[in-house]
C-alpha cells in the first residue's frame, strides 16, 4: 500500500512530481498529481480509448470540489494559470493520499472529513468518483464542478466558438456532445441538484509540457456544477462514453478491487512489493479491437503498441503472473500481422496501418515463444498458431527483406538499414539526420539471430520438419559472432559493425544480450568479462546507461525541447527495462553464487522505493537521467521496466523460474 501523508504539502514542486494512474484494460485511463493538479496534456479524469487501444481522447479534465461548512467555502483544490495560482491553499487541506491498489484523497477541514476515492469499470470508458463526507454534526455542502477538453490527448485545447452550450440534463444524469464530431459524454450521479453554467478557464499551466519544451498552456470549459446540500454520508458521480444505464457504485467498486485483489495474488506470497509489480503489470494489458485479442501497451502516459516493447514485455507481464491465455493472445496477435516476413514494430495511433520498420521486433518473437514454452510447454499452440510465421521471419531474414534486412552469406550474420533508416531500438532520427547511426551488423541484432536458429531448429525437429540447413547456419553464426564482434583490446564486444567493415567503438550496453540470452555465443570468461565491464560502465540504481560516460557524445540529464531530448535519449539516458538482462547476466556469470545473490538483491531495492515514491505511484519509469540522483524522466509508467524488474525478480531473485521447454 502506498500511504503519503502531511509530508506531501511540504514542497510545491515535490508534490507535482508524485502522479497516480489508473486504466481500464482497454487503452483507457484515469491520471494526474496526487494533488489533482494537472501538469501534463495527457492527465485526466477520463481519458477515454475511442478504438481500442488507440484514438485516446481526454474528455473530463478535473473536478474542482469545494466544502462548504457552517456557510464558509473551503476548496479542496488549487488549479496553476500561466500567471497565477487559484485557491493557493486548497491543496493544503489535503491530508493523505494512498493508492491500495486504487487511489483515494483524505481531505480534513477542522473536525469534517472528506475521503474521495477514484476506479474506473474494466473494460470500459467509464470513470467513477466517490465523496464520503463525515460532518460531526455540521451543515455540509459539497460543489463539484466537472471541467472538460474533448481533444485528442496528445494536443492542446483553446477557447473557441466551436464548443457548443448543449449539455441535456435529465434527472440526476446528463448527456453532452460539445461539438458535431466530438465524443458523447454521459454523467450519472446518485445525490444532489446539477445546476447549468457554460464557462471557460482560460490559460491553464501545464508544468510537465514546460519541462519538453512544448505547449505548455491550454483552456479548458465546464457546464456546470453538482451540490449536495447537507451531506453527511456519501455520493457518488460517474463518466462514461457510453449511456450509464444503472448505477451502483458500491457494486462497481467492490467488482474492480475484487478484480485487482485475484491479480495481486495469482501468485501466492506475502512479498508486497512482488504484488505491487503484478498490479503494475496489469495497467498495461489491454483489447485491440482491430485484431479481436490482446496486446501490451508500451507505456503511459503516450505510447500505444510496439512490436519491439511488447515481445520483451510479454515473459514478465504475462508468463511469469501465470497469464497464458493473455500471452497466446499477444502472439497471435502479432502473428498474424507479419508482412514482408517482418512483425509490426508498432500500431498506429490514428487509422489502421501498422509500421514494420524494426529488424530485432522479429528476432524478439523467437525469444517470447521459447519463454512462453518455457512456461507451458503447449507446443501444440506453437505449431499451429505460430510456426507459419516463425518459418517466414527465417526464411525473410535469410533472402532478404524490406529496409536492407539481409543475412550477408559469407559469414551468416544479419546487416540491416542504411543511413536513412535506423532499425535498432536505438534509432532516433531528427530530420535527416541520424542521431545514433547502428546500421550495419549490430551485436544485440546478430545475437538474436543466433537464437532465433537455434530455437527455430528445436522446434523444426520437434515438428517433424527438416533444420540440417539451419543447423550448419547457426554453428555458421556462432563461429563468425565472436570474429565479428569481439573486441580483443577491451576485452568487451564491439556494438556494432558499419557497412565499409569498420567497427563502432561506443561503449553501449546492446553487448549484454551475448551474455543473457538462452543460447551462449561467448565463452565462460568472455561473457564474465562483458558484464564486468557493463557493470563498471553503465549501471545505475535505475538501470544501465546507454552510453558510456567516458565518450564525449555522453549526455548526463534527458531534458530540453523534443529535439534536445531526442538528442540524449540514447546517449547516456539510464534506461530502467536493461536492469532484467543486466541482473541476469550477472548471476550468470557467478554461477549464482550468495554474494552475487546478494548484491542482485541490492539491485533490485532502488525500484522498490520508486514504485512507491517517485514518478508515477505504483510503477516504473521509462528512463532515468545517465547522472546522480538519476531522476525519472520518459514515460512515468513503462511495460517493459515493469516487466523486466518482474520477470528477474521472481526468475532471477526469488529463483522461481520455471523450465518445461524441451532442449
């Protein structure tokens, strides 16, 4: 349980650094501050998912609730202009916030209480809020007065004759469409009289957007305001894209917490911060309404699905919750959808065509069927749903395919991209120009490659298929991996080889995946050596860097405009998902031995203290600033930092892992 309390009106700026978040499993989500001052575009009461898990709309921007005792008003809110702060001291009556697993608000004005407490229905768009008030006697009144965007959540909105005064109230609920091609919102309430105003707030700061160099103000527009006189007990006021056709709130928080409670323990232990992983886990499993399955979001609160996040994500998100049926879901998903013998790197936010420029989104497949069978052993889902498209990635790979993915046939080893197209996940561009130049042959590309052979030659022979080809290829690959990549004078392995056969220096930490992945390229020595000299380089509390601060391109803190950010963000920027590889890597190499088990369990505290005060409360971070004290920075819930700190700490710490795959 995430518990805050007085401390947090201590530090303006510290407050607005704590958010909460919480999804519908649809795409969908709820989020802002603790203090529900919202410092980002994307923050939201209702931030409703129009196609799964796409088209995200914020249409409730805030609530603005006032107490009103013995006929004195008290906000309970403070909202940032541009040139002013409003209510300065509403957020002081703030007096605990927890997140156990839903957040709830406990507001104290002299001797009357407040606790408001927030859940949204799975599975839809639909926010619920509930106001629990003990008066000790006294005349309360509670205003709550919703404010609204209707806006994509990647922009800005700004007042406008566009926005019509339309709101249909009926009894105790109401339906609005504020322009023609807006969403429909439905509210429901169980107590009080709404009483009708349209009204813009203009020139609202957006803290966060400051931050990234982007538009940071915006207005936004409220209909009206709900009172309930005399209150001493509890209302409630729910949101929703659809028509609200009955209304418990009781029922629909009790089905939710029950929901979170059965995920909290699908695996059975009394480790609280092992529960708090699998409920952060949760957040980022949702439907694709295009394809009929599931698919992982990459992070909050922008990302939508990629090919290369999920696949990395699945094991720790889904197999090691013991989530199969989700896993087989995601796979097909993504099966399903290869072209040019490649899987989607990402789906788009808008529309329907999904973007394939990725060479290792394919190599990743091979690795999330080998942990799934690893997991279940149901080869016969693999060969009937999967194999088909394994067989085309391979024999893609081998001939050659869209991007300049090609296996160059002397030496087996797979070269990808040009100058214009980077295919790594390092592959920021701005403009025309590359910033992190990898095409060629990269070590983490070729590393997978390497296994996928050797897992697709299991189940070839498993399958009754013949791999003799793929099996001289992969001993092919092995012999020409190390030639290729080995750099004897650091005694650590080259990041990647240019087009004229040159090799990269860079000291990045792409080299770990030699060392982690099932199939073995380097020898005993060699890999220790490797993950040594990661671990004097580029570990962090939070991570691994992605550059070696001894190279003069390092960059020590990911801030700026979008293209200064860009600039840095694989250029010494920590990011929290390497920590998985790393820790298993590094028990690898020391056969596991106590100390080692102890250090890795060392590891593994930073993110402990992150998931429960940095950031977004009850998650991890995308990235971390390359310098102490490695602020959080990127995406403040990521699939695969979560996934990853998951998967190693029940396989890796715990030592849990299970192992039914058939070598």
């Amino acid at each position: 349980m995430i518990n805050i309390g007085r401390e947090i009106n201590k530090s303006e700026s510290l407050n607005l650094e704590k958010e909460w978040l919480v999804t519908n499993g649809i795409g969908g989500y709820a989020s802002s501050t603790i203090h529900c001052v919202n410092t980002r575009r994307y923050h939201g009461i209702l931030v409703a998912s129009e196609r799964p898990p796409i088209e995200r709309i914020v249409i409730v921007s805030k609530l603005e609730e006032t107490l009103v005792v013995d006929g004195k008003e008290y906000p309970l809110y403070t909202t940032i202009l541009k040139n002013k702060v409003e209510n300065e001291s509403g957020y002081y009556n703030l007096e605990r916030f927890e997140k156990n697993p839903l957040p709830e608000w406990y507001y104290q004005i002299n001797d009357v209480i407040v606790i408001k407490s927030l859940c949204m229905v799975y599975g839809q768009n639909t926010t619920v809020v509930t106001y629990k008030i003990l008066s000790n006697g006294k005349e309360v009144t509670l205003k709550i007065t919703p404010h609204y965007l209707f806006r994509d959540f990647h922009g800005n909105m700004y007042e406008n004759p566009g926005i019509k005064d339309c709101l249909e109230l009926e009894d105790r609920q109401f339906r609005l469409k504020p322009y023609d091609n807006a969403p429909e919102l439905y509210a429901r309430w169980d107590r009080g009289i709404f009483k009708e105003e349209l009204k813009w707030q203009k020139n609202i700061l957006l803290k966060k957007e400051t931050e990234r160099g982007l538009a940071d103000t915006e207005d936004d527009f409220s209909y009206g305001t709900l009172e309930i006189d005399k209150i001493n007990g509890s209302v409630s006021i729910a949101f929703s894209d659809q028509p609200i056709h009955s209304f418990n709130p009781i029922d629909i928080r009790r089905r939710e917490e029950q929901r979170l409670e059965s995920i909290a323990n699908s695996i059975p232990s009394n480790d609280q911060f092992l529960k708090d992983l699998i409920l952060a886990a949760d957040q980022f499993i949702v439907e694709r309404k295009s394809t009929g399955g599931k698919t992982i979001i990459a992070g909050y609160p922008w990302f939508s699905d990629w090919g290369r996040d999920t696949l990395i994500a699945l094991p720790g998100l889904t197999l090691v919750t013991g989530r199969f049926e989700d896993a087989k879901s995601i796979l097909k998903t993504f099966a399903s959808n290869i072209k040019y013998g490649l899987v989607p790197n990402c789906f788009a936010d808008v529309g329907n065509e999904a973007s394939y420029n990725s060479v290792d989104a394919s190599l990743w497949f091979f690795l999330a069927v080998y942990k799934f069978l690893e997991y279940t052993n149901d080869y016969e889902f693999v060969q009937k749903e999967l194999f088909t498209a394994m067989t085309s990635i391979i024999d893609s790979f081998i001939d050659g395919t869209v991007f300049d993915i090609k296996m160059d046939s002397e030496d087996g080893l797979i070269s990808a991209g040009n100058e214009d197209i980077q295919l790594t996940w390092m592959d920021v561009k701005i403009g025309n120009e590359t910033i992190t130049p990898r095409n060629g042959k990269a070590v983490e590309i070729n590393a997978l490659w390497y296994n996928a052979l050797k897992i697709y030659t299991l189940l070839a022979d498993k399958f009754g298929s013949d791999s003799s080809e793929l099996k001289v290829l992969a001993t092919k690959v092995k012999a020409n991996y190390k030639k290729t990549f080995w750099n004897e004078k650091e005694r650590c392995l080259y990041d990647y080889i240019k087009p004229d056969g040159t090799a990269d220096l860079s000291f990045r930490p792409n080299q770990i995946y030699a060392v982690y992945l099932p199939f073995d390229l380097l020898n005993d020595e060699e890999s220790k050596l490797v993950v040594d000299s990661v671990f004097e380089k580029l570990y962090t509390s939070y991570g691994l860097r992605s550059l070696s601060p001894d190279d003069k391109k390092y960059s020590s803190s990911y801030c700026g405009d979008r293209d200064s950010r860009d600039r840095k963000y694989h250029q010494g920027t920590v990011w929290a998902f390497l920590i998985g590889p790393f820790i298993s890597s590094y028990l690898k190499v020391n056969n596991h031995f106590i100390e080692a088990q102890l250090r890795a369990s060392l590891m593994i505290e930073p993110f402990v203290c992150h998931l429960n005060n940095d950031s977004c409360l009850g998650s991890i971070s995308e990235i971390f600033d390359g310098n102490k004290p490695h602020y959080p920075k990127g995406c403040f819930a990521q699939a695969w930092s979560v996934a990853e700190v998951l998967r190693c700490y029940v396989e890796d710490i715990k030592g849990q892992k299970v192992i039914r795959i058939e070598n």
